[in-house]
C-alpha cells in the first residue's frame, strides 16, 4: 500500500510507532521480570500501553473513513 497523503503518512507512523512501542515495552518488561526489577516492569507496561493506543487509534481512524471502494 503507497502512502499518498500527509493523512495517510501520519497513519503509517501511528503504526509503525506503535509496533515498535509494543515490542520496546515486552523487551523492558521481560529486564525487569528477569532482574525482579519492578521499575523497569512498570516501565514497559506503560511503554506497551502506549503501542497498543498508538495501534488502537490507527485502527479507528482508518475504521471512520469508511470503504474507499
């Protein structure tokens, strides 16, 4: 799928941007499940937390515009 659109650009960064802080967050989270460190647990929770809105909001924003058929 091309990217036409500053609309469409800020799209693919949302989820590019989420992806990598859902992966970042599992990474930080399993340190500080490993080293019994709960800050570093804490850290990547949020860290997926904000991946998966990233995700999530991607998700509806392409959901709102409807079939492009």
């Amino acid at each position: 799928m091309a990217v036409q659109t500053d609309e469409g650009s800020i799209l693919l960064v949302k989820k590019l941007g989420g992806l990598l802080l859902v992966v970042l967050g599992f990474i930080v989270m399993a340190a500080g499940i490993s080293t019994d460190s709960t800050g570093f647990v804490v850290l990547g929770t949020l860290v997926l937390v904000a991946g998966a809105i990233l995700l999530a909001l991607k998700i509806i924003r392409r959901n709102e515009a409807g079939p492009t058929r």
